[in-house]
C-alpha cells in the first residue's frame, strides 16, 4: 500500500485524467470473481492508477479488499483469497472528487436493510454539493469526500427494492456515471442518460456476465463482447442472467470525446469501431488538414502513436522514431528538486539523435493541456538533431475545463484558453503548430450527421459547450467536497 504524503506524488504527464475503471462480474459458484476481476482491472488499469479494489459477494455476505497503488501493488495471493464469492465488482480510480487518500478508495461497501451494497463510480455528479447537502441535512454522516459516497447513501436510503432505488437514484443524479453495484445477489450496471463514461457488457462462458469500462478487459479474461449498456440503462446480472430496463429517459448522446483521442486502450472498441483504426484516422484528418514539408514524422510515445502512423500515411513522410520512452518511470512518488522539476520530460524520454540528424521533423501528439511538456519534447528532438520540429495536435484546442468525470485542469491552467495557436507555438519553440479541427475529429470518428455536423459527442473540453448545466462546479474543484478531511 502506498503510504506517502498526496504532496509527494508527481507525474510529469501534460494529459488529461480519465477519473476511474469500473468491472462487475456475475458466474457460477464455482468460479472466484475475484481472481477474474483483478486481471480485468489490470487490463483497465490505464483508467486509474491511485488505488484498486474488489468487492466480492457469496450469497450470503459481501467483503472487499482496496489500498493504494497499482493493481499489481495492491493485490497478492493472500488478499484475493480473503474475497471468497461468485459476484464481484472491482475499481481502478484517479481522482476527480475528492482527494487522492484512501478513504476515498472504491468499491465502497456497506450494510443496509435490503443487506451489502458496494459501489464502483467512474464519473462526477455535478449536483454533488447539493446532494451532499441534503443527506447532511437529514442527519447521514459522510466519512469520505467523495461523491461516489453521496452515490451510496441516496440508494442505502431509498425506498423499495434496489431497482426502485436505482430508478430513483438517476432521477436525482446529474452529470457522468458509469456504476457497477453489488448486492448479496446480483450485480447492477448502470449508465447515465446522457452516456458520457463508457460501460460495455460481455459474456463469460455458459453462465457468466460482466460489466466493463472497456472491451479490453473482456478479452483479458475470455470474455466475449455483447453490446453496451445504453444510456439511461439499468442492466442486472444474477442467477437469472441478464435483464434490464430503461432507468431514465435517454439525452442526446454525449460520449466523451476523449475516449477516442485518449483514455481508451487501443484494442478497445466502441460502437463496434477499434480505437486504434480510429486514432489512425484522426492523423490522417490532420495530415489533409494540416501539411508540411517534413523529412520525418515522430510520434510522442504511446498515445501519439497511432495518430503519427496516420499522418505518416496521408502525407507520404516516413514515420520513425524520434523518442526513446522510459516504460519503467511509471508513476514515481518523488518529488524532483525545484531546479530540475523543469527538466522532468527527460526523465520519461530521451531523443534517437540516429534518426533525427539533419531531420526536418513532424511530431505528432494527441493532445496539448497545459503546455509543459511540449516544449521540452520540441527541445528534445532538436537536441537530437532535427534542423526545424512542427508540431500536430491530433485534436482540437482545450479551451475549457470537463465537469464530467475528466481531470483536464482549470481555465487558468489550460493553455489554449489563455494563448492563440501562433502564442502557443512561440511558446514551445516549434516552428509551426497545427491542430485538428472539430469537424474533421468529428468525421474521423465516424459521428456526423448528413449535413457534416458533428452528432453524439461531448465535445465541451473544446468547444465551451456543456450538454447539461454546469450549477456549481464553475467555481468548485475536485477538492471541493473535502470539508473537515482535507487533503
């Protein structure tokens, strides 16, 4: 378990954060949930990194194991044999309310009078406070600062049985979620109207289902892809096997863009298209978009990759590599010291001087948030050789903070919000700064409509354009909820 301070932790990455990855699990008796679900939470595990846990039900009582750390760091042997049952859900988080502590660490589990109830939540209720407020106000003690937690006790509350309850929580729940929930007997999934968290169902076997964030850990676990859960959806997985129903009235369809550009792996497909062709297809957007007279085209490391294999594609340029990546920096916990925090890039990359000698260079990079790591990877190519260094964004400009589950830095932080693209590529020292358009981002994941006009995706990170309103989270922050915990 990791026990250093949350002022210690340092990750050098300029990328936004997908807030968590959820999995529910639902076999025959004879097979340990657990096991299963800790290797799809290590398929997952690209989702969250801060801390990792299952919750696991036999019938008759429920129990759950969760730390800090990396999957890998958190379960051994000797944990995953104190979660006995043949129903689980199991968590991967990164904070986007409430601190990175484990008090905030899902699944969480408690006792109520329909029995256990454990919780797995990847997204953010913007009515958090509010709701937060209310149970406050009827007298129910909070011990996190979360709002999964608000999750927990507005169902622990409710009245009826848990798909009463359920239909009741997303009648008062606004904003993104993505819930696998365990109860003695059955595993709930559900998503939120408006379908901004990804949640995708697989069959397992004769006899078993599974809830994922992503296909990628179905196929870890042998586990074949059925569909996913739609918006507004309440799916039930038991002895039965599986049913649902409609929960709330699906919205215009708001997927978060991100998913395709970002967050999720590669091999994972939504709306039977693989993320991996897709991101290809948005470096081929940007090289129509966007050329140049170049020698080579360079991706940054890992997520950049594709985007750069498309660019080479379309623009005739050989692709090669430029960066040499640091696969075991992963995440460190120490602090660098304050006069070479700047020079923190060079610890996750170095430059391939054989290859960029001479070189007029594209880099190719999926997205820019803050702005401090691409001038240190411009530097680096040149330190490397390359003679001039042009840099494609294969997405659009972050102007605006995510409200939806998505830890994409405040307004002031965001650097396309404060700088015109000319002001951003002086900035990093490129000699040319380009990005993608919304419209072509839009084409290159397939979600137009026949005018050409984009349809079906949250596009408000670029845009300004929220599918719901945002209430009180324009002036709060992901520590808003901390109250007497702090952080």
């Amino acid at each position: 378990m990791n026990t250093q301070p949350d002022h210690l932790q340092f990750n050098s990455s300029d990328k936004p954060h997908e807030e968590c990855g959820v999995f529910g699990i639902y076999t025959n008796e004879a097979v340990e949930a657990a096991r299963l679900t800790f290797f799809a939470l290590h398929a997952l595990q690209h989702r969250g990194q801060e801390s990792a846990g299952i919750a696991t039900s036999d019938g008759t009582m429920a129990h759950v194991y969760k730390a800090m750390g990396l999957v890998s760091q958190v379960f051994n042997e000797e944990n995953l044999s104190t979660l006995p049952g043949h129903l689980a859900i199991g968590h991967n988080r990164y904070s986007t309310t409430g601190s990175s502590h484990l008090r905030n660490a899902q699944p969480l589990l408690i006792e109520t009078l329909l029995g256990p109830l454990g919780l797995a939540h990847n997204g953010n209720l913007i009515n958090a406070p509010q709701l937060r407020r209310d149970l406050l106000q009827r007298g129910v003690g909070l011990s996190t600062s979360s709002d999964s937690e608000v999750i927990v006790q507005i169902l622990a509350g409710g009245h009826g049985n848990w798909k009463t309850r359920l239909r009741m929580l997303m009648a008062q729940a606004e904003g993104a979620f993505a819930l696998t929930i365990l109860t003695r007997d059955a595993v709930y999934g559900l998503r939120d109207p408006w379908g901004f968290r990804p949640l995708c169902i697989g069959k397992l076997g004769e006899h078993g289902y599974v809830l994922a964030s992503e296909s990628c850990a179905l196929t870890t676990i042998g586990a074949k892809l059925v569909r996913e859960v739609l918006p507004g959806e309440i799916v039930c997985l038991d002895k039965n096997g599986i049913h649902s129903e409609q929960g709330a009235t699906p919205q215009q369809f708001s997927l978060c863009t991100f998913e395709h550009i970002y967050f999720a792996r590669p091999d994972s497909m939504f709306q039977n298209k693989v993320i991996h062709l897709i991101r290809q297809q948005l470096g081929r957007a940007l090289a129509t978009e966007a050329p140049t007279e170049a020698d080579l085209v360079v991706a940054v490391p890992d997520s950049g990759t594709p985007a750069a294999i498309g660019y080479a594609q379309a623009s005739g340029i050989p692709f090669s590599e430029g960066f040499i990546k640091n696969r075991y920096i992963g995440r460190t916990f120490i602090q660098p010291h304050n006069t070479s925090r700047r020079n923190s890039v060079t610890m996750k990359f170095n430059p391939l001087p054989g290859n960029l000698d001479g070189k007029r260079v594209v880099m190719v990079d999926d997205s820019i948030v803050r702005g401090n790591t691409a001038g240190p990877l411009v530097q680096l190519l040149r330190d490397g050789g390359a003679t001039e260094v042009h840099v494609r964004v294969s997405s659009p400009p972050i102007k605006h903070p995510c409200f939806m589950g998505v830890d994409m830095a405040t307004y002031n932080e965001l650097i396309a919000h404060k700088l015109e693209v000319s002001e951003i590529c002086q900035r990093i020292g490129a000699n040319s700064l380009a990005y993608l358009s919304i419209d072509g981002m839009m084409r290159a994941v397939g979600a137009t409509n026949a005018d050409g006009t984009p349809n079906g995706y949250c596009n408000a990170c670029f845009t300004g354009d929220y599918p719901i309103s945002l209430q009180e989270q324009e002036n709060g922050d992901k520590f808003s909820l901390e109250g007497v915990f702090g952080s």
